[in-house]
C-alpha cells in the first residue's frame, strides 16, 4: 500500500473521543440528572452573547487555521485554498493588525501552533497538496446518520484533517455503477502546475518562527515516524502542543507526554501506563501553570469517560480530577490571561470553578444564533467572561471549508429582545437542520425556534435520553415540531394517540405547502393510513452491491442464493459480508431492513414464527462470533475493505448512497468492474432496500401553525447543496441527476476521490446518463423506509443470542420473540 497518509493515526485517541461527542446545557449548573423539557424550552436571557464579525483582519478566500494569544496580542495563523499562509496579530480591539507570510508562499498548511514568552511560534504544518490533509470529496460528518460525527479535538485543524481523511475512504463505501466510468489518478493541471501546486508525496514539519514570523529552523518529522512489522512509517506530528519556560513543548502522543525541540526531536517525559494504564489513551493538554497541565485522558476501554485531571510536571504524576465534567463532554479547552480555567462545546462557553469543581455556563450559542446549530467547537480566546475572540467554523457542505473570525460580546440581559419561541425536540439534532433553523433565527425579529436536543439534556445517559424523548410527546408535552428520524416506527402511535399533525391538506394544491412536490415512492412511504403527518427534508439510501458476475442475471437475492454465491466462489463467511461482521452484529445490522417484514406495526400484529425468520436465523448463524470475526488485517497491517472486494474475498458490500457522486466514487474505486444493487436476503423475491430520511412531525396542538409551514417550505425548498444527501423534492432531485453528468472543474471538492486501495488522489469521472439513470430507477423502486424500533429490536438481540450460542432452536426462539413482541405491541397499543 505504499507509506501511510501522514496524518494516519496520530489522531486515533481523537477520533475515538470525537465519536463519543455529545455537549452540556443548563447556565451555571451541570445538568447531572437531565432537565425537564419545559425548563428546556426557557431562554436563559444570562447567557445570550452578540456576534460582531471581525472585518478587515481576513483577505477574501483565506480562513484561520489556528487562533491563539501571546504577549497581549491575538496571534492567527490565515490561510488560504491554495495554502498561501500569514501570520497575523491584532490588538483584542481589533487595531494596529500586522501580518507577515509564512511557509513557502503555497501549499504551506499549519495546524497546530504554541508560543513561547518571547513570542516566538512553534508550528506543526503540512506542505503539500491540500486535498492530502483534507481530504476530497468527503461526506459532511454533520450528517445525522454519522452520530455524532461532529468533531472536536485539542486542536480543531487535526481534527477536521482526520475526520475528512476518515470521511473520504467511507464515502467511497456508497454505491456502484457499471466499470466503464473509471477513475484515474489525478495529475495536477497544467493551470495547477503553473500555480506552483505540489505533486507527489505531502509532509509534515516542524517550523520554528521568532516574534517576526521570519523562519529560525524547520524539522522533517518524517525522521521520528515508528515503523510496523512490516517496516511501514506509521506517521509522527505534534498536535496539542503546549509550551512552559521549564519544559519547552509538550505533547500528548500514543505513549505518554512527550518534549520536543529541533534538536532533540521527541523525548519521552511521562509514560502513559502512569497517567491512564498500557490501554488508555491521551487525548488534550491545556497549560494551567508552568509546572500544572489540564490532562484529558481516556483510561482502558474507554467506558468510563473522559477524565480531567492536574498533571504535575515536576511530579510527573497525575494529581486532582476536576469534578463536573460530562462523562464525553469532549471539551476544548483554554485559559484567560487571569489564569481562569475556560472550556467550550457545541453548546456554548463555560467558567470552571476550581474550588466548586463545577462548570458554569456563559454562553449559550443557539440562544444566541451564533454558529451553525448542529455540533461545533470553537477556537476561542478569552478577553474576559463577557467577551471573546472566535473562529466559528462554517456548515461545511462539501463545497469549502469556511470560518469566520468573529467577537462575541455578552448582551444585557434586559436588552435581549423577547421574542415568540417555537420548539424543536430531537433526540439528536441534524446538523443541516441546525444550521437552516439558526439562518431563519437570525432573520425573523418575531420569532426564535428553540433547538432542544435530549442528548444533551440527558448526557451520559442515552437510554434515559431515548425513553424520556418518547415520553414527554406521549404524554402531551411534546415541542411544537418534532424530530422522529430514527424513531419512525413510533410515528402509528403518534398518530393513533392525535399527536401529530396531518400534514395532507397543506401539500396540498392551494395549501400552503402545495407547491412542493415529492418524489412519487417517497410520498406514499410517508403516508400512515393515507395521509402525510412527516416531512423530510434529505435521505440516503442502503442497500447492497455484488458483482454482476456473480449474479446470472439475477436482480434479487434469497438467503440459499446468498450461500450458493459464496460457496461456489469459494468465499469464507468471516468476510464474504466484510469486516468485522460477527453473527452478533450482523443479526443487529440486518434487523433494520427485516423490521417491517415481521412486525404489523398497524394491526399491531407480529409473525416470527414463520419460516423466513428461521431462514433468517440460521443464515446469519453462519457467519463467526465475535470472537473469530475478521478484523481487516493481514500481516498486522490494516487493509481497505475494498481491496477484499477487488479480490472477490468480500462478495457483499454493505452500501450507503447519499449522491449521485457517491454512486461514481463506488463504480470507480470500490468494484472497478460491472455490478448491481441486489438489496438484503429475503424470500420475498424483493430488491431489499431502505430509504434512510431525516424525518419531521408538527405537534397537533402547536399555535404556530403558519409560521411553521414557512418554516418547513424555507427547508424543502433550500439550495439543493443545502442539505447532505438526496433532496426527496421532486425539482431538486431532478437537478441532482443533471449536475451527475456534468464534468467537473478542478477546484470541485467532489471530483476527486482517495482510492483507499492505491493510496492515491483519482479524478473520478462523471457518471454517464444511462449510469445515472439506471440509480435514479433503483431509487424511485423502493418501497420502504428503515423501520427500528427499540424495544423490539432490544427483544429479538436478547432472544436470538441463545441461538447463536446453541442454548435454543431456531423455532424455538422463533417462538419465544413472537410472544414477547405480541405483548409488547398489546402493552403500547
């Protein structure tokens, strides 16, 4: 595979707490045992902050790569697409700004950066082509479906590097065309070369500057890189840098704290068995004092949470943990020139009080419609508890990576103007979502939407989260619009019990919503007894791909036909699925596409006991527990699932389409060769595959009834790139299918894709009409939307483990679900 992405897994402790994200709420307090949903909706007047956007600082095209302070100065590292850096200071009011260029004029790309008293600057940066460090062609990680897949880290510049580092092998894991669209490894243009733009390898460095910014020494750091069994550089930088006058620059890395300086390189300072054990990991240092570090760490498995800690230098021992923090708060933090201790999340700024050990909120950010509503972390400096420098970073919708360099101000609470509120409740709250609701926030003078996520009400307590969401629209108390994704096959009782609203007549012609016109299948999906009480502003699709000669001519698959082909191909099961496929997580992974096929969910009906459930239980039997899964590697070195693939060892790949670039990307960098969409084993004869929304209702007892259609038409009528995925509106889908065939220029994010098994940048080509006609067909033929229910799924997961285990039968335990789940559906009818 060559030599590894420098960025590679210098950052997996931070990749690790980023999935974990989740945020706190609540001005002056920590929300331990969650809040009430009409305390929720209150707006906390204490904790509303103005945005003054700082012009004049940034030249067009450029975006702060790193925010920071030193000498009583705010010091930032500019940037722009092309990797033309400066280095620029201002005062904290904004005047006498100075600015110097840095680095080699282009391709020159920092992210990470300290200062020393004297003010000199110590940088990680990357030279070479952007799109190594960032990635093209990336999904939003602020999608829905990726969880919380919102970064956040020590330094928000690696973060975002390794998310979209990340993101670009998995949107490759999408869809698939015939192989006569090919990618081919991207050389620069010649526009590029004449630009000076660099080919070939990227690398990391690094840079020492003196207070003029004038270059003083400049480290390869490829030299530090450890090497695996097989002699492969595994990669070396310096993220979360801090500097002390004793110490110098500090680091966490894979095995401890670290110094470094450009003679010495790395020395080991503190080992990492004696800060969290051999299995814990690092994840943040934050100066206290010159000899106090802020240690955020992970110990073991990471079940226990996140730890804040004093790390004594001098000591080399981990001292006092700071009480009231959240369990995977995921924290930035940083400190004000008083020494106050700060941290921020998605969800605002806070002051931790040492003495108190509590975290007490200043700002509240979607209160104050600052940022873009879904998860974000802020570079932040700290004038003083009112007042703060920020990078706030863009929605990033694939077509730029965008911030903006803005002042935050605290309002008197007696000046913020009242205005109607109208709540939104989630149990998680889309990113997309987050940032149309805070654009229509900051653009009506009557009204305000009140995002309230129960993640975050609730943090560190998931289930509580998910029983109280249902309980308070169950119970009456639900917001005025609801979120349901991931929840829909609770939306019958919704309906049944006069929660929802029907939706019907404003799609209708006339209605106030009746110039919005569906695609056909997803109108009738979203009907419940026919009738619209849901809108649905995105989708993606899952589904999944073979070969087409593996398939006869063949367009649906049964469970035998499934083992005839990886038989007869001389395939295993532990991989003939992919990776880390046990019986266990598979049976948990199908279950989402069988839900509706064994559940009535209208007569509240259920029929397990049928001879395609024990198909299904003894097909998925056939794959290894998790003990013996195979983990994708070989001779101890990770291996891309679409390698196995291209080898005809994966046989069945697990697809998630959310664009027609998706389904390129597959074509030409997953299967290289013909295939089909042949959805999930059935007996039915069906092309088994589901419609994964983001999904909306409005509480039938909302007085906001007509703002809220305003509301919902602004959404679904939004800039086709507005929303991650494909539009279910019918004009703007079309106009999906039409940019697919179109070529691409240069600077396009999305025309060009990391080919995971090559290691190299491809121009992926556009899809031909015939190829984007064929997925437009395969889209418009489903039929269904995936159906999970909790309860259900919670029941068939514990029954069908004595199964797999050989404790019961097949039907026997065919039997004991059919009467679990009939009691289920009669207790909740």
């Amino acid at each position: 595979m060559g030599k590894r992405r420098f960025v590679g897994r210098v950052v997996s402790g931070l990749l690790v707490s980023v999935l974990l994200a989740t945020s706190l709420t609540g001005c002056g307090k920590k929300k331990d045992k969650g809040v009430s949903l009409e305390e929720a909706k209150k707006i906390d007047k204490n904790c509303i902050f103005k945005q003054e956007d700082l012009e004049g600082i940034l030249e067009p095209g450029e975006e702060v790569g790193v925010l920071s302070s030193a000498g009583g100065k705010i010091k930032l590292f500019a940037q722009t697409e092309k990797g033309k850096t400066r280095l620029i200071t201002f005062n904290p009011d904004g005047s006498d700004v100075q600015s110097v260029d840095v680095g080699s004029g282009k391709n020159f790309y920092v992210y990470n950066c300290v200062f020393d008293n004297d003010g000199n600057a110590y940088l990680n940066c990357f030279e070479g082509d952007r799109e190594a460090l960032y990635g093209r062609g990336g999904e939003s990680d602020d999608s829905e479906e990726a969880g919380s897949e919102e970064a956040s880290s020590s330094d928000n510049s690696v973060a975002d590097a390794s998310v979209a580092e990340s993101s670009a092998s998995e949107s490759s894991v999408a869809e698939s065309s015939s192989a006569e669209t090919s990618a081919e490894e991207a050389e620069p243009s010649e526009e590029k070369k004449q630009e000076g733009d660099v080919s070939g390898e990227a690398k990391s460095y690094f840079v020492k500057l003196d207070s003029s910014g004038k270059e003083i020494a400049k480290v390869d750091l490829a030299q530090f890189a450890p090497k695996d069994a097989q002699g492969m550089e595994e990669g070396f930088n310096l993220y979360g840098m801090v500097w002390t006058e004793k110490y110098g620059i500090l680091c966490p890395s894979e095995n401890g704290i670290q110094t470094f300086d450009e003679k010495n390189g790395p020395q080991m300072l503190i080992e990492k068995k004696k800060i969290c054990g051999d299995d814990g990991w690092i994840n943040n240092l934050s100066k206290l004092s010159e000899n106090e570090l802020l240690i955020t760490y992970y110990a073991g498995d990471g079940e226990g949470g996140e730890v804040n800690a004093i790390l004594d230098l001098d000591k080399k021992e981990v001292g006092k943990k700071l009480e009231g923090f959240g369990k995977y708060g995921n924290y930035q933090f940083f400190t004000g020139s008083d020494g106050s201790l700060y941290a921020s999340d998605d969800s605002g700024i806070y002051k931790y009080d040492m003495n108190g050990g509590k975290l007490n909120k200043l700002a509240d950010f979607r209160d104050s419609n600052i940022g873009t509503g879904g998860y974000m972390w802020l570079e932040t400096v700290a004038l003083s508890d009112t007042e703060f420098i920020v990078n706030i970073p863009g929605p990033d919708m694939g077509t730029s990576i965008t911030s903006t360099l803005a002042r935050l101000t605290k309002v008197n609470p007696e000046d913020v103007v009242d205005k109607t509120v109208i709540t939104l409740m989630a149990q998680y709250m889309n990113g997309d979502i987050g940032n149309a609701i805070m654009k229509f926030n900051r653009s009506n003078d009557k009204y305000m939407i009140k995002m309230i996520n129960y993640d975050t009400l609730y943090q560190d307590d998931w289930e509580t989260a998910r029983k109280q969401f249902n309980l308070d629209i169950t119970s009456g108390k639900a917001a005025d619009i609801i979120c349901v994704s991931n929840n829909e096959a609770s939306l019958r009782k919704y309906v049944d019990k006069g929660i929802l609203l029907d939706l019907t007549p404003a799609f209708e012609k006339g209605g106030p919503l009746g110039d919005i016109e569906y695609l056909p299948n997803v109108a009738e999906m979203m009907k419940i007894d026919g009738k619209l009480y849901t809108f649905m502003p995105s989708f993606y699709v899952e589904t999944c791909s073979t070969k087409t000669k593996f398939l006869n001519g063949k367009t649906t698959l049964s469970f035998k036909d499934w083992d005839d082909i990886i038989t007869s191909n001389g395939a295993n099961y532990d991989l003939a699925f992919g990776t880390y496929v046990s019986r266990e997580n598979l049976g948990s992974y199908l279950w989402t596409y069988y839900g509706d096929k064994f559940v009535d969910w209208k007569n509240k009906k259920c029929n397990f006991n049928n001879p395609e459930f024990i198909e299904y239980l003894n097909f998925v039997n056939k794959f290894p527990d998790e003990e013996h899964q195979f983990e994708g590697e070989e001779n101890g070195e990770w291996v891309p699932e679409e390698k196995f693939v291209q080898e005809d060892k994966t046989l069945f790949y697990r697809t998630y389409i959310s664009s027609f670039d998706d389904y390129a990307r597959t074509a030409q960098l997953t299967f290289k060769e013909d295939f089909e969409f042949v959805g999930f084993p059935n007996e039915g004869g069906e092309n088994l595959a589901v419609i994964s929304p983001s999904t909306f209702a409005v509480n039938s007892k909302t007085e906001h009834k007509e703002v809220i259609y305003d509301v919902i038409k602004s959404i679904m009528t939004a800039d086709k790139e507005a929303f991650y995925g494909f539009s279910p509106v019918k004009s703007k889908f079309d106009e999906q299918f039409a940019k697919a065939i179109q070529e691409k220029s240069e600077d396009d994010i999305d025309a060009y894709g990391w080919d995971p098994v090559t290691d190299k940048e491809v121009k992926v080509k556009p899809l031909s009409q015939e190829q984007a006609q064929k997925l437009k067909d395969y889209i418009l033929g489903i039929k269904a939307t995936d159906c999970y229910d909790e309860e259900v799924s919670k029941i068939v997961e514990e029954e069908t483990a004595t199964f797999y285990s050989g404790q019961k039968t097949a039907e026997q335990v065919a039997e004991i679900i059919q009467n679990r789940v009939t009691t289920y559906l009669n207790e909740n009818s």
